[in-house]
C-alpha cells in the first residue's frame, strides 16, 4: 500500500486526513511529539514516528521513505506567544528537511498554508490575489459593515481535498479549501455558547492582543473570504458544503462540547 508520511497527525484535522487515507488503503507514519500523541495515532490505526518540528533527521528520513507528504502541524498550536517570526523559522526550516528528501523523486509534497496571506479587500479573493505587503500584514485590518466575514471548511471536505491534491495537483499549485463563506466570528460564537451553555463576551482589539498575542488577535479581527472554485473545477472537489454553524450545533462538536463541560481536555 503507498505510503503517506503526515505531521500534525494528532490533531484536529489530521485525524480526519488519516481516517479519510486509510478508507482509501493507504499506510499513515505520523509524526508524533509525545506518548498521548501516539495512542491518538495508534488508536486511528496509523504509525507515530517520534519527533518534531525540529527533528530535521527525521523529517528528511520519513519524507524519504513516503510517497506521499503531507504537512499540517504549526509551530503555534497550542503556544500562541510564540513570535511570528520564529512560527515561521521553524516551519521554513522543517519543511526544507521534508524536501530535502523528496529531491529528484517527483514525490508529492503538500504543504499548509493560509488565506490570509491574501491581502484583505473586503470582497472574495482567489489564488492569484494579492498577498500582504512585507510589513503590513499584521498592521493593517479591513473593517466593513460585513462585520469580519470568514470562510469555512468542513473537516471530512478538507481531509478529502489534502488527498486529491496530493493524487492530482500539478507541481506549485495552490488552491483555496473553502466551501463556505458569510458566517461571521459572532455567530460562530453564539453556537459555539449555546452548545457549551455559556454567555458570549465581546473582546475588542487591543484586549486580544493583550491576552492572545498580535499575530492570532490580526486572525481573528481580518475579514477572509476566500474562494474554493479553483479545487471544484481542477481537482474534482465536492464538499458536502455543511455550514460552519450546522457543524458546531449538530456535528462533530458536540461531542467536543460535552467532553469540555465534563471537564476533559
């Protein structure tokens, strides 16, 4: 069976790619930092490779190894004061290792990204927008009487367009994973409240610099609309375009909803 080589496995949605790769018989390595993280590996019927980020010994071996790369773990996760600078050294740095052994084997290598690399303009942006000036990114935001529309993405729609880029994407391609956009954080977070059965707080700008750092409260304030039309047309993609707000209230959350009012991680 090919072989996928995964980081970021553990996660959220690397637990949605490795069950979606493995319904379509391939075998998963991925990496993993801790022993919690390989019994979630494990359990989903995977391989943990120990390491990390900056393992770069390990990056080049598994990549070497793998038909398939696909990259998804971020410096940030779980350490959101760690500076934007540094994110992105150590990103840089592993996914040089990653290539390193890739090279001259015409292997797929996906790797992870953001839309809003994209300059904001207030209307949809595509591949081929504009990105940020160097500098401006996280100095400027688009505020419009939208009220920070964002775009959205199911996680069995994600995990099913990670593996049709990887089996069809032509080198340097880019595509958007977006299936839904018109959602604002505001109603994002009155159902995420109501299936938590908590109050929603308002946080201005300055506070969420204050609490969660420059670079995510510039995530969470920047509107993004982002579109998918390139994937659908060039890869075949179809999600199943379930609403963002339809997930949290009737989805998969709810069962991270309950684990977190019963006081589980």
């Amino acid at each position: 069976m090919p072989l996928i080589f995964l980081t970021g496995g553990s996660g959220y949605l690397g637990h949605a790619i490795t069950t979606h790769a493995l319904s379509k018989n391939y075998t998963i390595h991925s990496l993993s930092r801790s022993p919690e993280s390989d019994a979630k590996i494990t359990s989903l019927g995977a391989v943990p490779i120990r390491g990390d980020l900056t393992t770069h010994s390990v990056l080049r071996e598994q990549s070497q190894k793998a038909d398939i790369v696909i990259h998804l773990a971020d410096p940030m996760a779980g350490n959101y004061s760690l500076p934007y600078e540094e994110r992105i050294r150590i990103d840089d740095e592993s996914v040089t290792a990653i290539a390193e052994g890739l090279v001259g084997t015409n292997k797929p290598l996906v790797v992870t990204s953001g839309s809003l690399v994209v300059a904001a303009t207030g209307t949809e942006t595509d591949e081929n927008s504009a990105l940020w000036e160097e500098g401006k990114a996280l100095n400027e935001r688009i505020v419009s009487e939208r009220k920070n529309l964002r775009w959205w993405e199911e996680k069995g729609d994600a995990a099913e367009l990670y593996l049709l880029a990887a089996e069809r994407a032509g080198a340097g391609e880019v595509f958007n994973g977006c299936s839904e956009w018109g959602v604002t954080f505001g109603e994002l977070g009155r159902a995420m409240a109501d299936v938590l059965g908590v109050e929603v707080g308002l946080v201005g700008f300055e506070e969420a610099k204050r609490v969660w750092g420059e670079f995510f409260a510039g995530f969470l304030s920047t509107e993004n609309r982002a579109s998918g039309g390139k994937a659908m047309r060039v890869l075949g993609w179809a999600p199943k375009k379930v609403g963002i707000v339809e997930e949290v209230r009737h989805g998969s959350y709810v069962e991270v909803a309950e684990r977190l009012r019963n006081g589980a991680a």
